[in-house]
C-alpha cells in the first residue's frame, strides 16, 4: 500500500473516531439517538463526512485548520482530524437524539 493512499485511511479512521465519541457523548446525554449502535453508525458517518466537508468547503476547512493547537505534525494533524469529526459527530449526534427518541 502506498503512503498517500495508507494517510487517506488514517485520517478517515481518525475522523471516523472523533464522530463515533461525540455522538456517542450526545446521544447518551440526550438519551436519544437509536441507542449505542445506531449512534456509533450515525457518528462514525457522520465523523467522516465533517472531514469530506473540511477538504471540499473552504470556510469549514479554515475553522478545521484552527484545530490543531500549533503541535507537530503529524500529532496537530490528527488532533484537527479528531476534533473535527467529534464536531461532525456531535451535530449530526444532536440530531439524531432529538429525532430519534425511545418510545414508551
């Protein structure tokens, strides 16, 4: 596997976690969200989509550039990428815990 496409992998894995945490802190809080598997789903999607959004959208990619608290590379780079999709997870977390709702 080259470089280029095993740092795609990464970055996607780690935005992918970041998502999983925040809908999962969300969706517990609000006690929502189609429980811990639906929410691991939706944030892990979720993650990924905020990092997809960070790389096609120019005003996202410059609040996601200010993530990454001045550390080192490659360190700064996924902490940015963790946060990232823990914002990601964490919005579409919200979402899904105010819609999707336990019944009885």
């Amino acid at each position: 596997m080259d470089p280029e496409t095993q740092a795609t992998i990464v970055m996607y894995a780690i935005l992918a976690l970041g998502g999983i945490i925040g809908a999962n802190i969300i969706g517990a809080l609000l006690r929502g969200g189609g429980g811990v598997v639906g929410r691991t789903l939706i944030g892990g999607l979720a993650g990924a989509g905020a990092g997809y959004a960070a790389l096609r959208f120019p005003e996202i990619a410059v609040y996601a550039a200010r993530l990454d608290f001045g550390l080192q590379a490659p360190y700064g780079a996924h902490l940015q990428n963790l946060l990232t999709g823990l914002c990601g997870g964490a919005a579409i977390g919200l979402i899904a815990a105010i819609l999707i709702r336990p019944r009885g």
